[in-house]
C-alpha cells in the first residue's frame, strides 16, 4: 500500500499557494476588501435593505477572485481538458478542498458562498453529463466562465430530506409543460437565469422514478420567489420560490424524463466526498489555531498548553482529524479507481462525520480562546455558523447514517442509478 500523495498534485498546491500569494491575497487586501473577512464581515456581506441578500460589492470580489483562477488554469481543475479543466480526480479535489480550508478565511476559499478558486462547478458537472446537445450550446461556455449559472429546485416546504414525496407537478399540454408547485431552499435564484425545477410528471407519491427535471427560466409567467429566508449564518441566497402555471417548452426537459432523481444522485457522492474535505480542512485550522494559542497564552504564570484539561480535548481532536483524512483519501481514491458510485457507503460515512467533526473543533477553539474565541475578532463562530449548515443539506447526517444502515444490512446497494456512469 503506497500511503503518499501523487507528487504531481504536491507540486499543484505548491502552484495554488504561489497564486494565492500572487494575485488573491493582494486583491483581498486591496481597498477595504479585508472587510469581508475580519470581524465586519456578516455586515460586510449582508445587504439588509434587500431582503438580507449578498451585497452586489461582495459578489462582484468572488467573481473577480473566479475570473483570475480561471485565467490561471485553476478555476477549472475538475473538468475534462475538453471543458477548460485538467482532468482533475476526486483524490485531487479532497485534497485541494482540504488544503484550501486548512489555509482558513480568506478570498481563496469562502465557502458560504460555496466559493473557491478551485471551483466546484456543480452547474457545468450537470449540463456536460445530462444537457441535450441544444442545452449544451447554449449553457456550457458561461457555466465554464462563470457569465450564468442555473440554481436548483428539489427541496420542498412540506417534504426536505424526502424529494421522493415532491408536490411540485408537471403536466403536458400540447408541447409545453405547465409546472405548479413550490420549492425552498432554491440557493443563488436572485442571480440565476434559470431554475433546474424537479416535478413529479408520472408515478405515485413516494416513487424514486416519474420525477422529471427542467430548466425554468427565472423571467418565466408564473415564476415568483415569495421570500428569502434568513439563515445562522448571513447572507442569506437561499429562497421560497412558488411556481404556478408556469409553461416550458418539450426541451426544457433536463435528462431523461421520469429520471429526475439520478441527476441529483450524480453530483451528490462527488460533492458530498468534497464537503467532507472541506470540512476535515476547517476542522485542522480550527485545531491548528487553538494549539498555537495555548501555547502563548499564559494565564497564571504557565502557558495553557500545559494543562490537561486544554491539552486532552485537542489531543482528542487530532486523532479523528487524522483518522478521517486517511479514510477521505482512501474514499476518494475508491472512487477514481471503481466509479463515483462504488463507494457511496463510505462516502456518507466521511460527510456525516467531517460536518460533526468541524463544529465540534470550532466550539473547542472558542472554548480555548475564552472571551476572545467568543467574538467575531476571530473565524470560529463563523466557521460554526457556516459549518453546522451541512450536518443538514445535501441530506442531514441523519439521512447518512441511514444510507450506510442500508448498506450494512442489506436494504440498499452500491450501484450507479441507471443513466448514470460509475
């Protein structure tokens, strides 16, 4: 067994620290850029007057951010040479999100917004596997750059974690669907030019197959977001979005018809195995941070750090962060070798795991830090915030530890849905 990183990714976070260095960092310290990240930042970020949206100012930073990592070859690393890309693997992407998070807050990597110059183009996955020819023509170059982006509606008011019961519905009529229904949780529709909408157009309530999905342009009759709904942790993008009579033309039709579902169980195993990274990463700077501050901080004449009671609970914390960075490696080096879907047992291991892990190493960091681990003078309440928000999307950890139940004994097996490669 060779436990070593592939030396030609060591070598590729060498080149994303020097770009860091050379072209992010100075484009955060710029002007008052910095506000976005020190203890202003939630207002920073938040414009209250607009429903508590991103502020346009604090966008347009990340677009920049994205268009320089896309010039330098970066932005793109997943995708195939054929899209921009190198050929990235999910090894390679665990790796850099981990690394990238270890770095902590900074424009290089601000995942609130999902943001980072490594970019996880969930979009653009989608649209190369599952668009129509048409659909491709008309998406893939602005996924690519970043010029538009499409949100998605899955989740439901009255039915979360449970897309299988979905209310939303789509009927023929003539060579159009008509779309009724509602979603929440509709992320980044303020700035979308569509909406990839799940409806139910065959079946019965609780059946995987009959789940259609379309692309709905965001200007369509009938679309209207009825609110934004305020989150722990601000900005808030995330909306309640209500769709009556709303008509698309036949190829609106996103993928197969009546396999909705298989779209959205593609990108969940390669994007979940990414959050775990990220998360493993948040957890290690939280750690890291913790440490060196024990170390210098001398209440009563001896430095924290020598006391057990400091001392333990970090031990504690090391231990698993190395234990699930070896087993997030090996997860995703599984899935390069066998397919996305070969290790989906592990892979809700590792997210379930990693989310709980970071919030646990946030709220020891604060504990360390006391009064000044409390404040907004430092990440961790931010990281917190953020953090705790994946212990529920993309299925809670409840969700999760279900889905290895079902390996475990047998309810569920580990094969790509049909329409999907392994």
């Amino acid at each position: 067994m060779d436990f070593d990183i592939p030396e030609d990714l060591v070598s590729y976070l060498g080149e994303l620290d020097r770009f860091i260095d050379e072209e992010i960092k100075p484009l955060e310290d710029a002007d008052d850029n910095i506000r976005f990240f020190d203890h202003r930042r939630e207002w920073a970020r938040t414009d209250f007057d607009r429903g508590g949206l991103p502020r346009r100012e604090w966008e347009e930073l990340l677009g920049e951010a994205r268009r320089r990592a896309d010039a330098a070859g970066h932005y793109r690393y997943p995708f195939p040479k054929a899209f921009g890309g190198r050929d990235g693997t999910n090894l390679g992407m665990a790796v850099i999100r981990e690394h990238l998070a270890r770095k902590g807050l900074g424009l290089h990597n601000d995942l609130q917004n999902e943001h980072s110059i490594v970019g996880n183009n969930v979009g653009l996955l989608l649209m190369i596997h599952y668009g129509s020819e048409e659909q491709k023509a008309q998406w893939v170059d602005d996924l690519a750059l970043g010029r538009r982006h499409f949100a998605f509606g899955i989740t439901e008011p009255a039915h979360g974690s449970d897309a299988t019961h979905m209310e939303t519905k789509a009927r023929r009529d003539g060579d159009e669907w008509v779309i009724d229904g509602e979603k929440t949780w509709n992320t980044g529709i303020h700035t979308a030019a569509a909406d990839l909408v799940f409806a139910r157009t065959s079946g019965e309530p609780g059946d995987a197959r009959g789940i259609t999905a379309f692309m709905v342009p965001t200007d369509s009759p009938g679309f209207e977001v009825v609110e934004y709904l305020w989150t722990f942790n601000m900005p808030t993008d995330h909306a309640h979005v209500k769709l009556t009579g709303v008509r698309v033309p036949a190829d609106a039709v996103f993928g197969e018809e009546g396999r909705g579902l298989a779209v959205t169980q593609h990108f969940f195993n390669e994007n979940r195995i990414r959050q775990a990274a990220s998360s493993l990463g948040a957890a290690e700077f939280c750690v890291d941070r913790a440490v060196e501050y024990a170390r210098q901080r001398a209440p009563f004449g001896k430095p924290l750090a020598a006391n057990q009671a400091i001392q333990f609970p970090l031990v504690e914390l090391r231990t698993q962060c190395e234990m699930l960075k070896v087993f997030i490696y090996k997860t995703a080096w599984l899935m390069d070798r066998d397919g996305a879907f070969s290790a989906s047992e592990q892979v809700s291991m590792c997210n379930y795991w990693a989310n709980r892990l970071c919030c646990e190493a946030a709220d020891r960091a604060m504990q360390v830090y006391g009064g000044l681990g409390y404040s907004r003078h430092q990440p961790f309440e931010h990281i917190y915030r953020h953090h705790r928000r994946y212990r529920i999307t993309e299925g809670s950890e409840e969700i999760q530890m279900r889905r290895v139940a079902g390996y475990m004994f047998g309810f569920m097996s580990q094969r790509a849905p049909k329409g999907v490669d392994a």
